[in-house]
C-alpha cells in the first residue's frame, strides 16, 4: 500500500473504540487496530526487509497491543501508540542483526550475474504474467536497502518523520527520546542516506555506479515493463541539490506500494538473498537455489 495516506478515524469514534475494547469488546478491538494491519506491516516489512520476518512482528505487535491497551492513556494519537509498539519491535529485531553495507545492491547484482541458477530465477520472474517491472516500487525497495546501512534507531526516525509523516513531537515520543535527540537522529541519517545516493544512484548522479533499476527494466519483457522513469527530478525552477533530490525520491518512497505492488515477486526474493548475504555473511548463496524459498 501507499505509506502517503494513513487510514483516518473520527477522533470520537477512535476514543469510543478504545474504551469498548479496554472493556473486552472483541468487535470494537477489531475496528480499532484491522485498519492499521496493512500500514504497520508496510513499515515493519520496510524497516527489516524480509516478509517473514515482517509478518511475524506483525502478530508479535499486534499481540502486544491487545496486552497493553489498558496502559494507553490518550497522551498521543491512537496512531503514534501503535506506531510506537512497532517501532520497538523492529529495533529489538534489527539489533540482533548485522547492519548493511552501502554496496549490498551491488554485490548482489555482481554474484547474481555469476550465477546461472540466479539468472534463470530471475528470468522466470520477469516473465511471470501478472509481473510487472516497476521503476518507482524499485525506488522503493533500495530506499529499504539503504534504510539498513543506518544505526536502526536513525533507520526508524528516518521512517516515522519522511516516510509516515509524524512530527518531531511524535517521533521523539515513539522513541521515546528527547525531540533534540530525534532531531539529531534524523538528521544523520538524511545525510547518510543522501550522501550514499549521490555516491550510488544514476538516477541522482549521472556518475552514481548503480543503474540497477533501469537494467532490470530493459531485460524485462516488454509487455512486463511498467512506466518508466529516466531521472528523479525536483519542482521547475528549483535549483538542483543532493537535499532535494532526495525529497524528491521520498515522496516516490511514500506512494509506491512495495509491499503489494506488481514487482512484489522480485523484491522478495532480492530482499531474501540479499539478508542471506550481509546478515550472515555467506557470499555464495545467489549461486545455491538450495537457500532460496519458493515464491508464495
């Protein structure tokens, strides 16, 4: 789904299904939190990119939810409670794991070209019929990438300011730091993140060493491309900056639906090997199908 646009709930409405479901109403529970199970799995898959990993945080969260609901007071939105929950979730996740290189992309594509079982994979899945290459959700699924180069609490200020749309306010309590504090953290983490695109993507920078995006969509067959995209541009009249070719490529981030969208299949699978790669250091796994899952 598109992470620009978060479900909306009548605020009266919200505080009336909170108090039933604090009192035991199943019914009024499953109002309250089944509008958000598709928004928090979109977050939790984009934070640790891997569906089975983010389709059991899911129940983890939504199980912590029903636990604590009698603590939620309304101090903040319903939405930041739950947020919040997710967020640590996540982090408590991803602490155990080993963070990203900046070239994962890269040497994926680099071993994935060595490896006849990798390309035949990888053509079966640009053929599929209800396949379709699409530019922007890759943009997508590389801004995930890079997300995990990041210290995961920057990684999640990062995500809860410019992906999701919370304030300094919000994300400050989510993390439950200081808003300084989370200023601090979003900062560094812009200035990672637009640093390694100008280094890395030719979509930013004519010299960036991947093109990763357009290759993918000119091996695709044609009637599985979807439209294209030749460089990420800001607003006519505005000069040309690393910041806001990074703005740019966020609001592309907030409405692509990589969790459902229509490259779905490879974005999976790329996520898969490629956590198989830096999370556990094993480099021959895009030559051994024997460490792939089958697609759902």
């Amino acid at each position: 789904m598109s992470l620009a646009a978060l479900p909306q709930m009548p605020p009266e409405q919200e505080v009336q299904l909170v108090r039933q479901a604090k009192e035991g109403d199943e019914a009024a529970f499953l109002r309250l939190v089944d509008p958000w199970r598709k928004p928090l799995f979109a977050y939790i898959y984009r934070m640790v990119t891997q569906r089975p990993d983010a389709e059991d945080l899911l129940q983890d969260v939504l199980v912590r939810v029903l636990e604590n609901l009698r603590e939620y007071r309304g101090e903040g939105s319903f939405k930041s409670w739950l947020f919040g929950i997710a967020t640590h979730v996540c982090l408590d996740h991803l602490r155990q794991r080993q963070r990203w290189r900046v070239e994962a992309q890269l040497e994926a594509e680099k071993h994935a070209e060595m490896s006849q079982p990798a390309l035949e994979r990888l053509g079966e899945a640009l053929s599929q019929p209800d396949f379709a290459f699409e530019i922007r959700e890759h943009i997508a699924y590389c801004f995930a990438c890079l997300g995990r180069t990041l210290d995961p609490e920057e990684q999640a200020a990062l995500m809860l300011k410019e992906v999701l749309g919370f304030s300094n306010e919000e994300g400050a309590r989510i993390l439950k730091v200081s808003e300084p504090v989370f200023r601090h953290r979003l900062s560094a983490a812009r200035k990672t993140m637009t640093e390694s695109y100008d280094g890395l993507c030719q979509l930013v920078n004519k010299g960036g060493a991947c093109w990763q995006c357009r290759g993918l969509r000119e091996v695709t067959p044609e009637l599985n491309r979807g439209a294209d995209l030749v460089q990420i541009e800001v607003a006519p009249g505005v000069a040309v900056t690393p910041e806001n070719l990074f703005d740019a490529r966020l609001q592309i981030v907030r409405e692509a639906d990589l969790e459902d969208g229509r490259t779905r299949l490879l974005h999976d699978w790329f996520f898969e090997v490629t956590t198989l790669q830096e999370d556990g250091g094993r480099r021959e796994v895009w030559a051994n199908p024997s460490t792939w899952k089958k697609p759902a």
